[in-house]
C-alpha cells in the first residue's frame, strides 16, 4: 500500500505543476485576444479616457507579467482574487464593500454544474454499464448493433446538435420536460430534478458511448478465458457467467474511463449549458471569457484542471487497487 | 395624449402629471398574475447602477421596473412625467424648473425629494465615474434645490429638449444619502420591486403597493425576467411556454412564430440604424464628391431585402428615423445610381476609386454580408471597395472611430437634437467622421439655434434643414433602419401602440402589459 502512496503524491506534485502550468497558457491565451476587459465592458462607449480610467482602476495598465504574479501570490495564499466586473463596479459605487469575491461569485454556480455532473452520472453510469453487459451478452447480434450504432452516433454528433433534437422531441412535440433549465436557489429538489432534465441527458448521450464500448469490450475480452470456459462448463447461464464472473475482473478499464468520463461532466459542460441556460461554471466561464474578466476566467479554469486532474488520479488509483498484479509489482 | 401638442407639453408640462396619473388605459387591463420574459442582453456584470445599463436586460429591470426617471417616453413618443409632474422653461431655454411628484416613497419607505434628483444626477458627473450620460449631466451648469419638491437645473446652453433628455434610462433616481445600499439591493420608487437578483441570470420583482402611478400602470403582481442570450434558446422557451415574451427574434426563424396560432409577432420601427461612417478627415473621404459617388453606389432597397430579410426601413443618410419628431419624411430618397457614382467620382478627379471597408459582425448582424453588397453594387459606379473582415473583440475600440471606413450601428434618440449631438455635432467623442466646423459650418450653426428654439415651426425648418445636408454632405451613410422584432404570447395582452425607441415597448413592458 506504500505504493499506491508515493504514486499518489508523486501525481498530486506533479498536478499542483500542471494546474501551474495551465494558469500561465490561461492567461497568455486571454491576454492575446484583442481588446480587454475596459474595452469590452464599455463597448461603443469606449472613449480613451474612460479605457484608461477603468485600466487604471483595476491595475490592467500594468505590465503582464507584474500582473501575473499578482495574481498568483494571491492564488498561493486562497485568494482567488475579485473579479474585474465587480471590482469595476466597487469603484463606482467608491467602496469595496459591496464586491463579491471570484470564490463567492463561482461557488453557487459550481454548486450548480455538480448538481447536473451527479444527475447524469446516476444517469449514465448504470445505464451504459448495463447497456454494455447486455451487448457483450448478445454480442454481434442486431441488439448489439443496433446499440453500438446508436451511442456512437450520439458521440460523434456536437452537443448543441444532440441537445436540440432532444428539445425537439421532448420539450416542443411532446412537451415532458422544459427546454428551459433556469435553476435557482431555493427551489424544491423534485423541480430542480426535471429542470436539469434535458441537458443531463444530452450530456449521457454524450458519454455512454465510451463506456458501454468500454464495457463491452473488456467483457468480451475475458469470455475466453479459462475460468469463464469453467463457469459455463459448470452449466451456470451466460447472464450470471457475465454479471457474476466476468464483470468484477473487468471492472479495472471500465472504471478508468467512468472516471475520465466523469471529469468531462465538470469540464465539458459549456456548450450544454448555453443551449439550456442552465447556471453553472460553464456559462459563467463563456460569459468571463467575453468580457475578458480573467480572474474569473483563471479561477475556472483552474476548477476544470482540477476536476481533471483529480479524476484521472482517481481513476488510475482506482484500476492499481482492482488488480492485485498492479499493486504488488515484482 | 391627442390634441395636447408636444410642444405645449413642452412649455408647461402641466398637463404631463394629470396624464401621468390617468394613465389611459387603451383596454380594460386587469391587475393579477405574472409576466416571464426571456431577455438577451444580460451579463455576470450587471448591476443596478444606472451608469452601467447598455442593454435591453437591465434597461428593462431597472428604468423598466424598478426605477423611475423624472420624465418617460410614452409608447407613442410623446413626453410625459414620471417622478416630475411638470416643469417650465424660461425663454432662452436655459433654466428649467421642475415640480417633482409628492408622496412618493422608495422601497425602503424614504420618501423622495428634491434631494434625491441632485444626488443622483451627480452620480453621473462624478470624479472617475464612467456614466454614457455625462455629456448630459455635465451640460446642468447648476442644481438648487427651491424647496423639498421643484429642482432648477441652469444649462450651460439653451435646449430646449431638456425634459427629454431626463428620460434617459442612465438616470436613474436613487435615495440620497443611500445610494450604495440601492446600487446593491436595488432599491427605486419603481413600479415593481426587487425580490431577487442574480447578475446574468435571472431578475425577479413584485408589484410595489399603494404605487404613485395607481391602477393605470404595472399590472402584474410578479415579474421574473431570465436571461437567455441565445437566439435558440429563447425562442425554444417561448414555444414550449416557459416564458410570456421574448426579445430580439431571430429573422430567420421569425416565420415559424408567426405560424404558431399562440403567439404574436410585435414589430416596430425606430430609430435603429446600420451605419457606415467614414472620416471626413482623411483622403479620400474629406472630398465631398467621393463621399456622394459612395451614396449612390449603396443599394439600400437590397438591403434591407437581404439584410434585414424586409424587417426594415431603407435610410437616407441621415441618424433621424420616423420614429422621430421631425423626421423629414418627404425629402428626396437617394436611389442606386452607379452613373451619379461615376460623375461624382469625374468631380473629384477620379476615374475608380480603390477604399478599404472595414467589417465585423459586432457592428451589426450581417454587416460582413451587407458590406459585400455594398462591395457589389459600387463596384458597377467604379468603385472598387475591399470588405476588410475585423475580429468581433475589441471592435468599437480598435476600428470604430479609427478606420476611415466601417460598419456601425445606433440605437437612435429620442429627440433630434440628442442624436446629433452624440454623433455629428464638432467636437464630441462619438462623432464618428469627425464631421467638424469646417466641413459643416451651416450644420453645427443650426444645430446650436435649434437646440434653443422652442418654436416648433421654426425648429422643424431648421432640422429639415440639417437633414438635407446631411443627405447630400454628411459623412455617414445610413442605408437602412432596422426593425425591433419582438414576440408575446396570447396570455399577454399589450396595448396597441408599442414604443418603437428600444426593444419590448421601450424595456417598459412591466408597466404596460396585463395579463390577458
């Protein structure tokens, strides 16, 4: 068990590296994009003075770089800093007092998009795993097609795509569940529930095809095994050979990519939220990045690097700990 | 509000509080029940600081519900009063004094008063404040306070436009002494008042009791305004009924609302105009001729068929539309004529002309496209343009008043005046082609005689005038106005004139529309 320790330290070292390195391609990459957060925020009205005003206001007239470490100085001691908007209407108003901060702003919204990550993956996860045991138990037959060819088209087409035809026939022909999925606090969990709805099931569209592939795939790969050939030999049905025998030594691959699928919910989720105008991070972050607000822009980022990192971690811990080869190297 | 003049209104304004209160309801409106609108135009930072408003989604929150201004446009343009009954104007125009409303009460129960005005104007002239109204405010050379309810403004200059200028949805009036707390909570003497408000995402209001404005406005016991800044989205919420109303339809998808038998299409013009402004600075385009071979190498009719897929008017150059006063509405409509192209260019000792067009789509949906046409049908008078494509970011900073040759857009004003004196009057920030007092002696001579007239004989003469030069002069080609195209379902009924100076019955859909 040492091992799995040093492995897990080393990966989180390794992590704190990469969420380092993801803030500094972050904040290049927004510092490239023409215009910044005073020309956006004043659009037409942008005259020089009231740019230079509002650079001057929120520090942006400093060079990169001082910029940068400010930030991250910040970062190091949990200040997420405040965001330009805020900040930029504090200085209206002539105090700080009314700003909230970068973790206040994201935290409900973050709230939010786990709300809808833990509505699809109750969703998702049973219903590709089951549909992937069913299709290694029929494999190559019409069954087994016909669902390979439905979750793969499902992957292969864009969200905003899946998402409509989902409203089309769920919100406006037959009219089950609102295209709308405006949650807000304070609203009863059954209502939130059918809410997110319609965006939790583009979002399964989306990633079942992985792991009921995935799952289908390590399946059939074991049902040549001996052990397996000893099971049906012992006249057990091809079901319980499957669920009872072939499952728990498959499971190692299939928890890798339920993991990896799982950061995707956290992390993929902006189209699917703009579609449905639903309140998580994902809107906040297409909202931050057009009005070049970085430190909201970073403070996502950083979230969805994050849930990244963690998960694959996760995941990879998760297969050394199913297969006792991995966890007593030789 | 027939057979009262504007500009009787103007001079007195007396009757403007009795109309106020009278309200006029066009059909029996009932109070009760709720309005939710889906609305585009809302971002993470919005706020409820008057000075910040741009778009539709806190233009309607705020001056639409929950704040007043002293004076309102009424849905048929007239002027009338809001948290000012009326007011008078001395004979050069420069002193105003108006009599604000009594018993009027914040939602925090403050009551409201001549304190309150000065406060909130001078919010927007503050040190490092960064208010779209300054230029307003900055021309009130002096507030007093006469007694707790009349406020004398004393103008730099005469306008005699000054009370509409008070409608602006900038101004705000905020409780003295109070201000941030109702910057923060939201805190008016509107129609409606705040519940809950998430910046970017959802509004919620209700209806404030014992209101000034009475039984005549503000219908609703709850308002809930979301934001959907996707066309789809927000079209898709008002077919399956999540919202009452929605904003900004999309014009190619309009005609499967219009088959839907539960909604209804609102579609009104205004003052909203696609530009292309050139500097009147810079070669080619300080040579009055080349200007004029461009006038008439623009098809507008193409357009506004193309463009605006006929949602639209074709313009004549000038920023003044029908929605306007004096609009001069029998003037000579510039035609394409690619021959007028080719003799104009002979005037200024051209055979072709070879000029970049700058283009984006943040000037105005499709500008890219219209910029192509326009690249098509000049191409026949000899004129050779380049559509150079500009990135969406950072547009108005980067291009707009620095290309000598872009696309652009405008709201439109309400009064004449207030249009030309944001963008051709010599001299202000948004001027933009710099069209100055050289090039335009006899344009800025009577702008500054018609801001002061308060004879609206003598007033239209003159702005029929300015419009004339601006058709054949000016620096800006304005090709077409575009419709606000708008869409309300059955359980909301809206009167029958609806305000054509913004989008949703000039934001004040709250105050006007019922429940059917």
């Amino acid at each position: 068990m040492g091992n799995v320790l040093k492995i897990i330290l080393q990966r989180l070292a390794l992590g704190l590296l990469t969420l380092l390195i993801v803030s500094i391609v972050i904040f290049v990459a927004v510092n490239l994009l023409p215009g910044d957060f005073a020309q956006s925020i004043l659009g037409q009205g942008a005259t020089p003075e009231a740019v230079a005003s509002i650079r001057a206001d929120l520090g942006l007239d400093q060079p990169p770089v001082t910029r940068y470490f400010q930030w991250l100085g910040g970062v190091l001691q949990g200040d997420l800093g405040t965001s330009f908007a805020q900040a930029n209407f504090a200085s209206f108003t002539g105090t700080d007092s009314g700003a909230t901060t970068v973790a206040q702003q994201i935290a409900p919204r973050f709230a939010n998009t786990m709300f809808l990550a833990m509505v699809t993956a109750a969703i998702a996860v049973p219903f590709s795993i089951m549909l992937g045991v069913l299709a290694a138990l029929y494999r190559n037959t019409v069954f087994d097609r016909a669902t390979n060819i439905f979750t793969l088209s499902s992957i292969s087409s864009p969200e905003f795509f899946l998402a409509y035809i989902l409203i089309l026939f769920l919100a406006v022909l037959n009219p089950i569940f609102p295209s709308l999925s405006n949650i807000f606090e304070g609203m009863a969990f059954s209502e939130r529930l059918e809410k997110s709805m319609l965006p939790a099931l583009t979002l399964t569209l989306v990633v079942t095809a992985h792991m009921m592939r995935m799952t289908r795939a390590a399946i059939i790969n074991l049902l040549a095994s001996p052990y397996i050939e000893m099971a049906r030999l012992k006249g057990l049905s091809p079901m319980r050979v499957i669920v009872k025998h072939a499952l728990p030594n498959a499971l190692a691959p299939i928890i890798n990519v339920i993991a990896l699928n799982l950061a995707y919910l956290i992390t993929g989720v902006v189209v699917v939220e703009v579609v449905f105008v639903y309140p998580g991070i994902g809107q906040l972050f297409v909202d931050s990045v057009k009005i070049r607000d970085i430190p909201v822009v970073q403070a996502c980022c950083l979230i969805f690097a994050t849930a990244f990192i963690l998960l694959n971690l996760t995941a990879d811990i998760m297969s050394i700990l199913s297969n006792p080869r991995l966890r007593h190297p030789k | 509000m027939h057979g009262i003049s504007r500009r009787g209104l103007l001079k007195t304004g007396v009757a403007a509080g009795v109309l106020g209160l009278s309200g006029m309801p066009l059909r029996a409106q009932t109070r009760g029940g709720k309005l939710t609108a889906g609305l585009s135009g809302a971002n993470t930072s919005d706020s409820w600081d008057g000075r910040t408003h741009s778009d539709l989604f806190m233009i309607a929150s705020a001056q639409g519900a929950v704040f007043d201004s002293l004076t309102e446009i009424a849905a048929d343009g007239s002027l009338k009063g809001e948290l000012a009954e009326s007011w008078e104007a001395s004979a050069d125009a420069k002193t105003w004094t108006f009599n604000l409303r009594q018993g009027v009460t914040f939602h925090n129960g403050k009551s409201f008063g001549a304190d309150d005005v000065i406060e909130s104007l001078q919010l927007h002239v503050a040190e490092g404040a960064k208010s779209a109204a300054q230029p307003i405010v900055a021309a009130i050379t002096e507030m007093t306070k006469i007694t707790d309810n009349q406020v004398q403004f004393t103008l730099a200059s005469g306008n005699a436009d000054f009370p509409y200028l008070m409608s602006d949805y900038h101004l705000l009036m905020y409780p003295a002494g109070q201000t941030e707390e109702a910057i923060a909570q939201g805190i008016g003497t509107g129609l409606y008042q705040v519940q809950s408000f998430d910046p970017g995402v959802r509004m919620v209001a209700t209806r404030y009791p014992d209101h000034y404005k009475g039984d005549g406005a503000g219908f609703f016991d709850e308002i809930e305004y979301i934001a959907i800044n996707d066309n789809t989205a927000r079209m898709n919420a008002l077919m399956t009924g999540q919202v009452d109303a929605i904003n900004r339809i999309d014009f190619k998808t309009e005609a499967l609302l219009r088959a839907n038998p539960a909604l209804r299409i609102q579609e009104v013009t205004g003052n909203q105009q696609y530009t292309f402004p050139m500097l009147t600075d810079t070669a080619p385009f300080n040579d009055v001729n080349v200007r004029r071979a461009l006038k008439y190498g623009i098809n507008r009719q193409e357009m506004v068929d193309k463009i605006l897929l006929g949602h639209g008017a074709v313009g004549n150059d000038t920023p003044i539309g029908p929605a306007n006063q004096y609009y001069a509405a029998d003037m000579e409509q510039l035609e394409y004529d690619p021959d007028q192209s080719k003799f104009y260019l002979q005037q200024a000792g051209l055979d072709s002309l070879d000029i970049d067009l700058s283009a984006s789509n943040a000037a105005f949906e499709g500008a890219v496209d219209a910029a192509q046409l326009f690249q098509a049908s000049a191409s026949a008078g000899g004129i050779n343009i380049n559509v150079v494509q500009e990135p969406s970011d950072g547009y108005w900073s980067n291009v707009w008043l620095k290309k000598p040759f872009c696309a652009c857009y405008w709201s439109g004003r309400a009064t004449e005046d207030w249009m030309f004196s944001t963008a051709y009057e010599a001299g202000v920030p948004w001027n933009d082609s710099q069209w100055d007092e050289k090039d335009s002696a006899r344009f800025q001579e009577l702008l500054l005689t018609a801001r002061a007239e308060l004879d609206s004989d003598k007033r239209r003469d003159q702005y029929a005038e300015m419009q004339q030069i601006l058709r054949d002069d000016g620096g800006v080609l304005v090709p077409m106005f575009a419709n606000y195209v708008q869409a309300v379902n059955n359980r909301i009924s809206s009167p029958d004139t609806v305000g054509n100076l913004w989008q949703m019955d000039n934001a004040r859909m709250a105050e006007r529309w019922s429940v059917a």
